[in-house]
C-alpha cells in the first residue's frame, strides 16, 4: 500500500471504516470529530496529512444533515492541511432518492449535495450502489459507484441452492439490479408490477413470472420502513413460492422497520455494513449483515494504486 494513504472516519460508521483500514493494512488517521455545546461541529485532524492521498469514509445515514456536515468539514480541514487528493467515500448516499423534480417547485437535492461536496474541496467520490446511478453525472468529478452484488452473490451461493432460487424485483424500477444479480448467479428473474388501478383503490401486486416452489430472493438498493419488501414478500407467498429472502444494500430501516420485518414472513433479510447497525438491527431474529469492507478497502487500494476499479466487477 502506498506510504500516503490516510484513512479517516467521520461518526457515521466507525466499524466499516476499521474494516477497511484492517484490510488495507494501515492504522486509521488520528482525527476528532466532535461537537460543541451548540452541537456545531468540529474537526481537527492530529497527524500530517501534507501531500497525502486521503480517503474520508463517511455515510450520510441517519442523522444525515449531522453525517454530511461532518463530511463537508472534515474535506474542508484536509484541504486546509494541504492534503494532495481528499476521496469521500460515501458507502451509503443520502438524499439519493430525491434525483428530480417529481412535482412542480421541489428541490433535486441530490444534486445539492454533489455540489456541496465538491464545493467542500472533494477530488473524486467513491459510493455503492446508488439510488440511481445517473447521479454520478451529477458530479464533475470522478465518481466510482461499486456494486454490492458480488458480495452478496457470495453469500449467497454459500447458503442456498441456486437451482431453486428466482430474483425477484420489488418493483419495476428495480429491474436492472435485479436482472445483474440474476445472471451472476444463472437464476431466472421475477418482477413485482405494483398497480392502483383506480385513484382511492388499493394497490394491486401483479407478479410477473412464475414463483411457484421457489426460494424467492427480493433485491433491491434501499429497505428504508420495510413496507416495499414485505408487501412483496406476502404477494410473492400469495403466489406460491415456497420462501422469501431479501438481500438490500443499504439498511436504512427507519422508524419501525425493524419490528415490520421481525413481523413479517420474510424468511431473513440479508444488508451490508453500508450503515451502522443499530443494537434493534443487531439483535432482530431475521435481520443478518454481511461486509462490504474488504469490497471498499479494495477498491481504495486500486485508487491509491490508480489501477482499474471497474475490473473488480468482471
Ligand atoms: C425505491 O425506489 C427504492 O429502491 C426502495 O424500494 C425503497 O426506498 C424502499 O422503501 P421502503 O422500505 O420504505 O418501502
């Protein structure tokens, strides 16, 4: 590894960033990253970063305006200190999923954020799976989205036998994720069609596919209250699938998603480390977390490198 190479963690997810750094076989940067009693934030970096590659690893999780501030002045305290590049590892993206104007006078603050960032003095950001991934475009500078499929093809394979397993999309947004997952594995591919027919009528799930006797996988980028997954679980039992699975990158699961999902009939639900765990996720009985650590570590060591990041997904 490059003798430059500084890693340094914001509040959001300490465990991924010592993961990373663990991988990467370098000790995290002395930094703090604390608050005053006004709870502004403040940084001070405690080791010379003059003239380093620096990787800030920051998810802008829940809170996410305290997590982004964070990340906007830790960028601002290494550029100050003369770092040679600042790289915002971002391993989940808040505010992704306000990518356009939906309706009339409301914000893309997506687009916001990318410009706050590289504002800030960011040189290129690094991210996985992405609401959306034309929101690389909304940065000028280079962007890496990496995919969480590999590891969760992984985990996969090592669990279940793929000859009876389908994916399954939770909605039609969602087909391109699913439809990679799918051919990684060689399993064929299901699609939940949500419809309201009619303005004031509930929603009708179509499947399209045949699901019967299938171990059923939901993938999707987002569980945030749970509702799309287990909606989908019910259609999915509904139809005659023997399990339903779920493997979701980023575990946002606000509110009372935790409980949603203990309740449902999901099988288990399968999440990254992309956002801290909290002790509810930690201990909920069908909840499990696999790593992206050594995936980011890896792709930190090819940017350091300035080698392919693509090719780690061939
Ligand atoms: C939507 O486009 C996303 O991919 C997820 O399906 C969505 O954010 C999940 O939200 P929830 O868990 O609240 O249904």
């Amino acid at each position: 590894m490059p003798e430059a190479i500084k890693i340094l963690s914001g509040n959001s997810n300490r465990a991924l960033t010592e993961s990373i750094a663990a991988y990467l076989g370098v000790p995290l940067t002395k930094c703090q990253v604390r608050r005053f009693a006004d709870m502004e934030i403040f940084v001070e970096i405690l080791e010379n970063v003059r003239g380093k590659d620096t990787f800030i690893v920051q998810s802008t999780s829940f809170p996410t305006n305290d997590h982004l501030m964070e990340l906007l002045i830790m960028t601002d305290a290494l550029r100050r200190s003369s770092a040679k590049r600042i790289t915002a590892v971002v391993p989940y993206f808040g505010y992704a999923r306000q990518d356009r104007r939906a309706s009339g006078r409301t914000p893309i603050s997506a687009k916001l954020v990318a410009n706050l960032l590289t504002q800030a003095g960011v040189d290129r950001v690094l991210t996985v799976d992405l609401h959306a991934g034309q929101i690389q475009g909304f940065f000028d500078i280079p962007t890496d989205n990496l995919f969480g499929a590999p590891v969760m093809v992984r985990d996969i394979k090592d669990r279940m036998d793929t000859k009876n397993v389908m994916i399954v999309s939770p909605d039609v947004g969602g087909v391109v994720r699913a439809r990679a997952l799918a051919k990684r594995i060689d399993a064929p591919l299901a699609i939940v069609d949500k419809r309201r027919e009619r303005a004031g009528e509930s929603e009708v799930m179509n499947i399209i596919g045949d699901v019967t006797g299938r171990t059923c996988i939901l993938v999707d980028d987002i569980v945030d209250s749970g509702g799309t997954l287990c909606n989908a679980a019910d259609a999915l039992l509904a139809k005659g699938a023997k399990e339903v699975y779920a493997y979701i990158t980023h575990g946002v699961l606000s509110g009372g998603a935790v409980a949603r999902i203990a309740a449902s009939k999901l099988k288990q639900l399968v999440i990254t480390d992309s956002i801290q765990a909290t002790e509810a996720v930690r201990v909920a009985p069908n909840i499990r977390t696999i790593s992206i650590g050594p995936l980011l570590g890896e792709a930190i060591a090819r940017t350091a490198k300035e080698e392919s990041v693509s090719s780690l997904f061939d």
